[in-house]
C-alpha cells in the first residue's frame, strides 16, 4: 500500500500487502452480493418487524437477522480468524487484527416499505472498530440488491461500481461552489434529535442547491463517490453505517471526517471533495 495510505492506519494494524488487500476487497463483494441476493430473493411478502431497537421507529425484520447471520458465515469460513462486528448483536474478537464490520440491511424502514434505496454493506477494518479515530477500512463493498449496483474499494486501489457487466471507475465532483452543491442527509430515530436535525437542514437549505434524504447512509456515501452528489453530512450513524462507504469514497478522492476535522464518529461525519467539505463542515458541525 501506498506510504500515505499506510500513514493514516492505526500503529497496531496489521502489514498487509497489496495482495492481500485485493483478497479482502474480493472477500467483502463476493459476501456482500449473497447476502443481497437472499434480502430480495427469500423476502417474506408480508415482511413484519421483528424486533424494535432505540426506539419505535427502529426496527428490525427478520430479514436483518438472517442477512447478519449469513454474512457471519460466510465471513467465518473465509476468514475463521477474523473479528467481526454486526449491527445486529454479531460480535467476535479478532486474532488477526481485522475486524469485519457489517450492516445486513441499511436502511431497513426502506426494505420494509420496498423501496429500492437499501443495501448489505460490508467492510473489513484494522484497529478498535469500538472506539472512534482508532480505526480504518482497508476494504469494503455496499451492494445495492435492487438497483443491482455494488460499490467497491480496497485501500490504494482506487474505487468502483460493478454494474450491467461493466466496472466503472468512481471519483467525487469537483464542485467547489457551496450554493451549487446537491446534499444528502439523515435523520435519526429518536423525535428531539430529528427535531434538532430538520433545523440544522433548514438552515442549510439557504446555502445549497438542493438536499436529499434516501434513508441509507451506505448508499449516499458512496453516491458521493460515484458523483451522483455533491456532500453528504449525518450525525447518529455507527461503524458498520459507514465502514464500507468511508473507504470508497475517500478511494475516489473524496474526504471523510467528523467533529472539527476529525475522524468520522457518532457525532458527525461529513464527506464530499476536499473542497467541497471544507465550506460544507462548519454550517454543520454542531
């Protein structure tokens, strides 16, 4: 891996050749597909909610259940030494030093409704994946079952989407002019914290052509890498939220940070071109 990408992991990670990264990135696709293919192919017709998680709105089908459950398997058969982290309770400490962080469905209430805007995201990390700024993507994938798109990127190696046979190599606009800009946001679950964040979108509408709510964080993130916007900015999300999408788009050139420039946490992360965020992150770094 290049020096500066090297750079930017955490000093107890793993040495990990260009290779060896290329089989992860493989890994994280050829996973991140199956679990795909069985949320669309073995949906229920009448899918209910499972289980509730933060709140009423925060649901869980059983779907989400069974994605988790073969994403672990898959991962653990590929990979019996590697940790993992699931956004549905599965959890298993590392002897490698990677950690598999995965979202069986993101954006679930999307799923639930059958709209096309969900996806299986699915990243392998180095270092804490429990503290933030204590560890990095090294490869990651985000399919897009309905749309039949996976978005794909491996440390150094660039970004892509694998679509209609094609490979499409990604890169974030070059927009630098903040009122021209299409943003993407996100809304939490919990009623006070989606009050405190329509206000923020409010404010922000004044300085910007345009913002989108999709429902999945996976997806804007790496909509911003494939150009189709401009920035993306949310507070609330968790790694596996962001894992996968973190990687491709800086892989496409782009920048991810969180509070005051820092990394990407709970807190806040917004991300775009390097331009672009500089004049997108004080309007909303609260």
């Amino acid at each position: 891996m290049a020096d500066e990408m090297t750079d930017q992991l955490p000093d107890d990670a793993p040495q990990l050749s260009a290779d060896q990264v290329a089989e992860l990135e493989q890994i994280a696709c050829t996973v991140a597909r199956a679990s795909g293919d069985l949320i669309v192919d073995e949906r229920p017709d009448h899918l209910g909610v499972a289980a509730t998680k933060s709140t009423a709105t925060d649901i869980v089908t059983e779907m989400d259940k069974r994605s988790e459950e073969l994403l672990r398997n898959r991962l653990a058969t590929a990979r019996p030494g590697d940790g993992l982290l699931g956004e549905e309770g599965a959890s298993r400490e590392s002897e490698t030093g990677i950690t598999w962080v995965v979202d069986p469905i993101d954006g679930t209430v999307n799923y639930l409704y059958q709209l096309p805007a969900y996806a299986v995201s699915v990243a392998a990390c180095v270092g804490d994946v429990h503290t933030p700024g204590a560890w990095r993507t090294v490869a990651g994938a985000v399919c897009n079952p309905k749309t039949d798109e996976l978005f794909h990127a491996g440390l150094g190696r660039g970004a892509f989407l694998e679509h209609a046979g094609r490979s499409i190599a990604l890169a974030v606009t070059a927009q630098d002019d903040l009122a021209l800009s299409l943003v993407a946001t996100g809304f939490g679950y919990d009623v006070d914290k989606r009050k405190w964040q329509a206000g923020i979108a409010a404010e922000l509408l004044g300085h910007v052509r345009d913002i989108r709510r999709a429902g999945s964080a996976a997806i804007d993130l790496c909509s911003v890498a494939a150009g189709r916007l401009d920035g993306f900015y949310e507070a609330g999300l968790n790694p596996w939220d962001l894992a996968a999408g973190w990687l491709v788009v800086t892989e496409a050139g782009g920048v991810v940070q969180g509070p005051a420039g820092g990394a990407p946490c709970a807190d806040l992360v917004v991300a775009g071109g390097p331009a672009h965020v500089a004049q997108l992150a004080p309007l909303v770094d609260r």
